[in-house]
C-alpha cells in the first residue's frame, strides 16, 4: 500500500487541505483468481 498525504487545494481567498488516503497496487496474471468485488450488491 502506499500512503498519500492530502492536497492543497484554494476556493476563493480561503485555503484548505483534503484529507491522507492509501491507495493499494494489486499485480494480475493470467492465473489470477477473480475478484468478485461487486458480488454483493
């Protein structure tokens, strides 16, 4: 996983940030299982 801090963002005089995330790097062969994310909904 990797860690992102937030960025700087303007909206008229006022200066603001958006928040930390981490975002994942999933790596896929051929032999990969499926990912059955949106089974549920």
């Amino acid at each position: 996983t990797m860690n992102y801090d937030g960025k700087t963002k303007r909206r008229g005089r006022t200066q603001g940030k958006t928040s930390k995330y981490k975002k994942a790097i999933v790596k896929l062969t051929e032999e990969s299982a499926d990912i059955n994310f949106f089974q549920g909904m």
